[in-house]
C-alpha cells in the first residue's frame, strides 16, 4: 500500500516550474530520501504535501487523502518538519509539545505523559524544564521531531532535518529515523547529505529542475549509472585549464572539480579510457593520480544532476 | 470547562511571563501619571496656593488626550508583528499544519494583543481619582471614555493584526500600521476641520450670492430710499 502518491504534479512561479510532472509512490512504512540540488523542488514538493501549497497540476493524496479535497484529513495523518526550526521566546520544552498537543486537540489529561514519553524517544528527557531557546540547534531539531509526533502521524515530511548540525547530533538525528522506521512510520526525508541518506533510507528518489530523473533503493540509483563511470583526475596544476579542456572530450557527461582534482561523469568504454589519460597528459598536465571512483549515492547524484543539468 | 485555544494560552503565557511585560505597564503609567501631575504643576505655578476645582475638566481631557495617543502609540507596537513573525520565525507553516484553522489563530493573537491592551488601560483607572478628586465629572462620564479607549484600542489592534496578515514583513507590517493609525487619530481631526472650514467658506459665499438676488437688491434700495 501506498502512503503517499503524487501523480503528475506541476507547481509553477511566475514563469518558472518548480516541479514538472513530477510522479512518486511512497510505500507505507520506508523511509525515502529526497535529493536534490539547490532549486530541485524538494522543498515545493513537501510543502504541497504539507498542504502548505496548492498545485497548479496533478494530484497528490497522502494517507489515502486528496490534499485539495481532504487537507484537514492530510495534516492529521502527517507530521511536518520544516528545513529551519523556528522557536517561541519563553517556553518550555515540556511547554512547547503540549501546546501543539492542545493544537492537535489532544485532552489535556493524556498530554503530560505524551510529553514525557516523546521527550524519551528524542533523548531530550532531561531538557523537559528548559526553555526552548536556549536549548542547542541539535537538541531543536529533535524537539521540533518530537513535535512532529504528537499526534501519532502516519507519514513524517522532514525537510533537511540534519542541515546545519555537527557530527554527533546528525548522528543522534540518524537515529530518532531509525526509530521512526521501528515504530512503521512513513518517512520522507530531503537532505543534501548523500552518504547519510544512504545509510537511513530503503529508498532514494532524485529530483532536479523539478523532474524526476532517478527513483528506487540506493543499490538501484548507482547501479542505473552503471552507464556512466566516474573518475578523478589529481594534477599539480592548471585545474580551470583542465575542466575547460575535459568539457571539449567525447564521451564527457558531467565534469566539477574541487582544488587539485576534477571529477568526471564518464560515458566511454576503457579504452576510450586510455585515450582520455593520454590527451590530458599529451596536453602538458602532470597527473599525479587517475582513477575510476567506486560508484555510490552522490557519484549517481552527480551524475544524474549533471545530465539533466 | 472549554479549554482556552492553545495559541491565546501560549501567547498569555509569553506575554506574561516575559519582565518587559511588566515594565511597559511601569513605563506606561510613569508617562501618563507625570503627564497628569505635570498639567496641575503647571497650573498650580500660574496660580500658587491652590488649584482651580474646575480645572478637573481640564485634566479629564489631558489625560484622555494623553491616554489615546499612548494608545495610538503602543497597540500598533504590539501587533503589527504577531503573524509577520510568525511568518519570519517559520512557525507559521507548522502552526498551519495542526488541526488549528487560520481565523483561530489570528483571533487568538487579536485577543492576546488585547488583553495586555486592556491591562494597560485599566491600570490606569486610578489616575482618574485625580479627576474625581476636585470634582466636577460624573463617573459616567469616565466610563463612556474608557469605553470609547477600548473600542479605539479594538480597532488599532485589527489594523495591526490585519497589516500583519497582508505584509510579509514585520518592518512594512508595522510603518503601515503607525500610517493608518495616525490617520485615523490625527487625520480624521485635520479632515473634519478642513471640511469644517470648507463649510464656512461655501456658507459665507451664499450669504453673499443672497445678498445679490434681485427681491433683497429691491428691499435695500426701498429702505435706502425711505
């Protein structure tokens, strides 16, 4: 069964679309990720499912719920995150769920424990008396997870729920998801974090310039690349040089570097391979390293992203 | 019991709760009480020894001037901000995600504005004794007044609020309010007395074009002539 199902979905701005034709099945209980660049539509797309936002075409129901038809049913059955967490002055933790437990019309009895209970499954326990505010932007996050639960949603819409966070409060993020997923939750997470989203999700969907461009598990998304190869070229100099030259190769998908080293999404067979070492070396630059680059989550970003790019 | 909606009960409890809650009032009433002891000094130096008893009326309407412009002055502050800031702080999106519907929450932030509003005015109630002090206002009299404030400060309130449900931004929310709330107190007097003189004007002109029609024109002529 399918707890989120967006059929055809276009939203536009002005002249611009946000999303175009965009189409996705959520199966009940998988965590999905949602990667995109900057402008992708991610954030468009959960909005809408948010209700936050009307289409300009398509449809979308969550829950079994039209989001046009139904969208009080829809915000019952979801629970949304968005990609900043905003906080109220003066509130304290325990304060802060159970105003959006009375929001959610949640009796008042039953509140206190609900309180207690989520502030466990967040690791926060022990913040229950501290004000909002002055809690740290990790602890935030989790309180604002802890928030999108109050209500017992089916489906979780967490947008960048990591951004911005250090190492160890992504790691305790990664496991309220992980959590989620014991408790059959539905979750749809976007974030521009690609190694972590592989580790948290079944599945990963790809969305650039509004569109689609590669949807299923991790395993499926870089083997569908298997097409395209990518390769790191370290050199000692003229790196601007060489992106310019790699641009004017054959077989050439995508090509981005970093300081010292460029990275290719390569369509050519080895030998085509060959060739390509011995054109960028015959054109005077010393290569210090030139290889083929296991294929994972962010080389099929890059590669997908590059294409439609 | 009807438990309170949850947004006037967090918006109490912050408003409330915060120290510069307190101080508004301290401050609110230090510039309304000096404003009022500062009117009887000046007119207790012009006239040393004793104050005029009919000079109540004065303070009556120094005070209610000086309470409708504190007014004009504060509620604009206190609302122009609450949806924009909500919007700014991005936990409108969130708040609108509940099973909360939008006219319950803006009435909720109207009512919350309202209620400190109404704190304010009616800590000021005892600054009237200074009026029933010499005598010469009936307590009526000050009741229709303070109804007459909480009626003004309902309105400046809705303006606030709806400014800030219009305008994205805090900043534009709460110019646009100050504009339409200086309208409403100042421009309307300046309106009503340019209309005023507008009247006169049109009222001497007709006297004069009466003067000229030919019946008055033969009546002076007939009582030159006698």
């Amino acid at each position: 069964m399918n707890a989120v199902e967006i059929n055809n979905l276009t939203k536009i701005y002005g002249t611009n679309y946000a999303l175009q034709g965009f189409n996705l099945n959520i199966e009940a209980g998988k965590v999905y990720g949602l990667i995109g660049p900057n402008g992708a539509g991610k954030t468009t797309a959960m909005s809408i499912m948010a209700t936050l936002l009307a289409p300009d075409g398509g449809a979308v129901s969550v829950a079994g719920f039209d989001v046009l038809k139904e969208p009080a049913s829809v915000r019952r059955a979801i629970g949304y995150m968005p990609d900043f967490f905003g906080v109220y002055d003066g509130l304290k933790a325990t304060e802060y769920l159970e105003f959006y437990a009375a929001a959610y019309r949640i009796p008042a009895k039953q509140r206190p424990q609900l309180t207690r209970d989520l502030l466990e499954l967040v690791n926060l326990s022990e913040k229950a008396d501290c004000y909002v505010d002055l809690l740290s932007r990790g602890m935030k996050q989790r309180l604002a997870m802890a928030r999108c639960l109050v209500h017992d949603p089916t489906v979780l819409i967490l947008d960048e729920p990591a951004s911005g966070l250090d190492p160890r409060a992504r790691a305790e993020m990664k496991e309220v998801v992980r959590q989620l997923k014991r408790m059959n939750k539905t979750v749809l997470i976007s974030s521009h974090i690609l190694p972590e989203l592989a580790e948290m999700c079944d599945n990963i969907t790809i969305l650039e310039q509004g569109r689609l461009v590669a949807n299923g598990t991790v395993e499926e998304v870089t083997a569908s690349r298997q097409g395209v190869r990518v390769l790191k070229v370290y050199v000692t100099d003229r790196l601007p040089e060489l992106l310019d030259f790699l641009h004017e190769q054959p077989n050439i998908v995508n090509v981005d570097g970093d300081p010292g080293w460029a990275r290719i999404s390569f369509a050519g067979d080895k030998a085509a391979q060959g060739n390509l070492l011995r054109d960028i070396m015959e054109g005077g630059w010393t290569v210090l390293e030139f290889a083929e680059v296991k294929g994972n989550l962010e080389d099929a970003f890059m590669a997908v992203t590059g294409e439609v790019g | 019991m009807k438990e309170l909606n949850p947004v006037l009960l967090k918006e109490l409890r912050q408003r409330f709760r915060s120290y510069r809650s307190s101080l508004v009032v301290l401050l609110y009433l230090l510039v309304l009480g000096g404003f009022s002891l500062g009117f009887i000094y000046l007119n207790w130096r012009g006239s040393p020894g004793f104050f005029q008893p009919g000079s109540s009326r004065e303070i009556f309407i120094v005070l209610s001037m000086a309470q409708l412009g504190l007014l004009a002055f504060v509620v604009p502050g206190l609302t122009a901000g609450v949806i924009s800031g909500e919007r700014e702080r991005q936990t409108l999106n969130v708040l609108l995600t509940t099973d909360l519907n939008p006219l319950s929450i803006v009435t909720s932030k109207l009512v919350s504005a309202c209620s400190f509003t109404a704190l304010l005015l009616f800590a000021t109630l005892p600054l009237y004794s200074l009026v029933f002090m010499y005598g010469g206002m009936a307590p009526g009299q000050i009741m229709g007044v303070l109804g007459f404030f909480l009626i003004s400060m309902f309105l400046f309130a809705a303006i606030g609020v709806a400014c800030s449900t219009y305008f994205k931004r805090t900043g534009v929310s709460t110019v646009s309010t100050y504009g339409i709330v200086f309208f409403i107190v100042a421009g309307t007097g300046f309106l009503a007395a340019f209309i005023y003189q507008l009247y006169q004007y049109q009222a001497r002109i007709s006297m004069l074009n009466m003067l000229e029609t030919p019946m008055v024109v033969q009546i002076l002529q007939d009582v030159t002539r006698c």
